[in-house]
C-alpha cells in the first residue's frame, strides 16, 4: 500500500528531517517507511513537472501526491 501511495517520490515541507519523516509516517500508519533513496532540501516544484498535481509547497505536510489542500499540517 505505502509504496501505491507514495510511488516513486513524495514532497514534503517541514521543520527538519525528522519531521519530515514523521509527517510521512502519520500518513502511512503502521506501515515501515520506506528507504529515502534521495532527499532535496531545496526544491523548484515547476522544474519536477508536477505543479498541476502538487498541494502547496509552502505549507507545512505532504504537498506531492497532494495531501495538504485543506491547510498547513498541525
């Protein structure tokens, strides 16, 4: 299931590493992560070619696949 989610990449703005993974792990539940393969700290979402299917990438939570239209993660 994690992996059909979150395909090959996912997008997610937060405080710091940890946080990053925390986010991703609420939205997988009890599953294990999956292996960070890459991370990019600094990101053009116009150059990934995923705007149209991105949340906002300014707001706290998972942005790609779009998680965060309702507002910024608490």
């Amino acid at each position: 299931m994690t992996y059909r989610l979150l395909g090959r990449r996912i997008g997610v703005k937060a405080n710091n590493q940890a946080d990053c993974l925390a986010l991703i792990q609420r939205l997988i539940g009890d599953e294990p992560l999956p292996p960070v393969l890459r991370l990019d700290t600094e990101v053009d979402v116009d150059a990934l070619g995923v705007a149209e299917e991105a949340g906002v990438p300014v707001w706290r939570g998972i942005w790609f696949p779009r998680h965060n239209i309702g507002g910024p993660t608490r």
